[in-house]
C-alpha cells in the first residue's frame, strides 16, 4: 500500500477484514445513513481517510449551514466486528486510480474477505411498501452464499455505477464483492429514505450476525412516516396519486413529476 | 494501461492511420470507413482500463457479466507497396496526461518515434461542431484526398447515403429554427444567410496549384522526406 496516498492516525486491529463502502450522495441517502450509522455505532473509530488530491475539483467550496464542506474519503474500523468502513464522496475524476486505492486498502489487511457496498435504487413503490433489496456480486459464490438474505438479483443494461465498476475492478483483482441496492420511492430519491436506510442497515446485522440496537432507525423511519401521513392528509393530490401506487397502478411522467416536487417541497417545509 | 497485441504482423514499411472521434467524428468515420473497405485485420487494442470510464455494464441474474469500456484498436491491411495500420480509437482521453500516455502507447506500436506526420482535419460548420451526429461530408472530403494519396479505390457510396440523411437532418432543423418566434435578430440574420448562402466563386483551382498540395503530402506518405512510419 503506497502510504503516500493515505493519512492514517492508527493502526486498526483488523485480520481479513470486510470492507463496507458507502458515498456521501445517492438515492434516498441510503448509502450515507448506513456507513454514518457503522460509523457511529459502538466500537467504531475514525482510523484516517484517502488523500483527496486528483479525485476532486479544487474549483471551489459548498458551504451548507455555515460549515464548508470539503471533499472527504474517511476511513473507520469496527475492530470487534472486523470490518473496515470507508465514507466517500465519489471521485469527480481519475475514478479508476481512486477506485484501485480503496481496493489497495481491502487488499492491505492481509486481504479483505470481501467487499460490500450499500446503494439505494429509485423505485416506482409507495413509501408505505416494504423495501426490497436487490444484490449485485461479482463473484458467483459469494452470491450463492447470500441468497438467503437477499434473494432478488438485479438485471440491468447500461451506464454502470461506480460501485459496479468497483465490483469490477475488484474481480480482477480477485476480491469477491456485493453492491446491495435498497429500493426508495422515487418522491424520496432526492432526499433521505430513513426506512430505506433501516432496511440496509438491518440487512447488514442479519448477514454479518451483529446485534445493534437499531431502536433509533426504527424511531426515525417511524417518523418519516407520520409526516408523509401528515401530507397525504394536506394534500389530497399527494393522497390520490400515493394511493394509486399502492393499489399497483403507475403513474404518467406528469403526475410522477408532479408528486415528486410536492413532497419534496413539503418534506423541506417540514424540516425547516 | 497497456498495448494488448493478439499477434505481430509482418508490414512493409507501414503507413499509420488514426482515427478518433472528435468533431462530428470525422477522423473517426474516416479511418474506420476505409478500415472497413479495405477489410484490415485487428491485431491488438490498448487496454481501456486508465484511460477511460467504463461506458455501459451486463449485470444478469445479479452478476456482473461485462464491463464495457471504449476501444482503440489496431488493424493493418497488407499492399504491393507500403502496408497499412489503422487506429480507431472510439473516445479521447479526456485528462490531457492520459492522452499525452496514449499517444505514447500508440507511437510504440508504430515503433517509431522519429516520424514524418500529417494530421488531416475535414472541415465542419461552425454550428454543427456541437451536434449529436456525425458529418459524413467532412469524412468524404478527408477520405478523397486519403484515397488519391495512396491511390487506393475507396468506394464512399455508402458515406454519401449517410451525407444524404444528414443534410436532410439539417435543413429540417434549420427550417424549424427559422420558424422559432423568439429568436434574436443577429441569429436569425445568420440562420438565414446559412440557409441561402452566396457562394464566392473563388474559380477552380489550378492545375498547378493541384500538383504542389498532392506532391507536397505525397513526399510525406512515400516516405521520400525523411523516416518511414
């Protein structure tokens, strides 16, 4: 591993460990609330993080809430579960030296055991139905293995994600990974889907066998709920077209536009 | 990053020709069409992974089956006198670094650093620099003086079709445009001198002229001014 290109504080305790990847932006957030949620959980701790330089454009600075954000790639480990979580944005450029830095590091511990990534996937459902999760592996085995947990496969043709083209790149490399895609309704896509995120969340307990305490999602999804219950009573728009979901019918590019923009609007007049 | 060579081939003091999509993807049309017309053979490619993101993925059944990525392959083509290696390279590296790496590899195929070289540009209308299609007429243009120069029959039939439809496409977008209501004066002055051009006859060019363009490249591609590609 080329210590240049990492800045590492310690030195986890780790032995072929599991490496899970989550980015900073994607549908529904689910990326995002999952690794935030590894993160945070008992016995994680903040180890250092990719450097940045060539990944992302140094043109300029958001500033969200009086705090700047700068690109980050910040790398956790949960020594008593043996895993190695890393946090990212998605590198704006030079994807394929980046994605190869995360593998050298899956690869510095003697190995890791495989690879997993969490990603939501919009989907023409209601809020109020279950969230399928559908795996993407690119090792036959460890396919096998996880179909207990989590049946559907995923078929798709076209432009990849760049956690497919980890996968990829990690087959050649010879590390078996999954992309687990978490379902979110497509009026949630562009803000968090806190069920989407328990579902993944949950999904990683039952496959890794751990016991967090997932009280607090549980809590939020509930939440998250009851305001969208809250705005199918204001808006008997909102109702009409949620309803016509759940009965199984689809909806027109119009009306999906439509519904996507009020309860975007609503949910931000809510968290304001 | 890498040259993948599937085998060596014997040529004969070769000429190399590179396309790459670009503007109206003239280069690219060009060098593929007479790639195709003159059924070169594909000896190797330069491995894609590097220099370019992966532009469409197989996933079947929940597995990865392909991972595509844009090509540059290598082709030659045997002749009498001097053979022929085409490049088709179906996208440019878009970091300068990496193009500047590519066109290494290239040049290392070619075996030759010391090397005489054109670069061919077929000329496409400002406005349509941008478009979503190809310009086969620049491709054409190129390919006549390519064909004449090596003095290869090139049967451009097809390329005339496509030329057919484009222009077709053109002044059916040219004519909608035209029709827009708002449309700012100067642009609508310049739509209109596009769509009823006056030709400047500039009068035919001479024969002597003719002869000093064809013979100053010809120098070039015999290989008579300096070193053989």
């Amino acid at each position: 591993m080329n210590r240049e290109m990492f800045h590492l504080t310690a030195r986890p305790q780790v032995e072929r460990p599991s490496l899970i990847l989550g980015w900073t932006k994607d549908i529904g957030a689910v990326s995002r609330g999952v690794v935030d949620f590894l993160a945070e959980a008992p016995g994680s701790r903040s180890f250092g993080h990719i450097v940045p330089v060539h990944f992302f454009p140094v043109g300029g600075v958001t500033v969200r809430a009086d705090v700047a954000r700068f690109p980050q790639s910040r790398l956790f480990c949960n020594e008593r579960n043996n895993t190695v979580i890393l946090r990212s944005d998605e590198p704006q450029s030079h994807k394929y030296e980046f994605l190869n830095r995360v593998l050298d590091l899956a690869e510095h511990y003697n190995g890791a055991e495989a690879l997993y990534t969490i990603d939501g996937i919009a989907s023409m459902i209601p809020h109020t139905a279950t969230r399928r999760v559908f795996l993407v592996s690119n090792d036959p085995l460890l396919q096998r293995e996880l179909r207990r947990f989590v049946p559907a496969g995923l078929a798709w043709q076209g432009p990849p994600h760049t956690s497919t083209y980890l996968l990829w790149l990690a087959k050649i490399r010879r590390l078996p990974g999954v992309s687990l895609w978490v379902e979110v309704p497509f009026y949630l896509a562009d803000s968090e889907d806190a069920q989407a995120i328990k579902t993944g969340v949950s999904l990683l307990n039952r496959i890794f066998g751990w016991d967090y305490d997932l009280r607090d999602l549980d809590q939020r999804a509930a939440e998250q709920d009851e305001t969208l219950a809250q705005l199918r009573e204001e808006d008997p728009e909102i109702d009409t077209r949620i309803r016509l979901l759940e009965q199984g019918e689809s909806l027109e590019q119009q009306e999906r536009q439509e519904l996507l923009d009020a309860v975007q609007g609503a949910l931000r007049e809510h968290s304001g | 990053m890498s040259v993948k060579l599937y085998r060596e081939p014997e040529l004969k003091r070769p000429i190399m020709l590179c396309g790459w999509s670009g503007i109206a993807n003239v280069g690219l049309a060009a060098v593929n069409t007479m790639r195709r017309l003159m059924r070169a053979e594909e000896f190797g490619q330069i491995e894609p992974l590097g220099y370019f993101d992966p532009t469409q993925v197989v996933i079947a059944n929940g597995l990865i089956e392909d991972l595509r990525f844009p090509t540059t392959r290598f082709f030659s083509h045997r002749r009498q006198d001097r053979d022929l290696v085409f490049v088709i390279g179906e996208q440019q590296p878009e970091d300068p670094e990496k193009a500047y790496e590519m066109a290494g590899e290239v040049l290392d195929v070619a075996q030759n650093r010391d090397l005489e070289a054109v670069c061919l540009l077929g000329e496409v209308p400002y406005y349509l620099q941008g478009a979503p299609w190809p310009y086969p007429k620049a491709s054409i243009a190129v390919l006549e003086v390519l064909g004449s120069l090596l003095r290869v029959p090139l049967d451009l039939s097809g390329l005339h079709d496509s030329a057919a439809r484009v222009e077709a496409n053109i002044d059916q977008v040219l004519e909608t445009l035209a029709g827009a209501e708002e449309l700012p004066e100067r642009v609508r002055e310049e739509m209109d001198s596009l769509r009823h051009p006056h030709h400047v006859d500039l009068g035919p060019i001479t024969e002597a002229e003719k002869h000093e363009m064809l013979d100053h490249l010809d120098e070039l591609f015999r290989g008579e001014v300096g070193n053989e590609s």
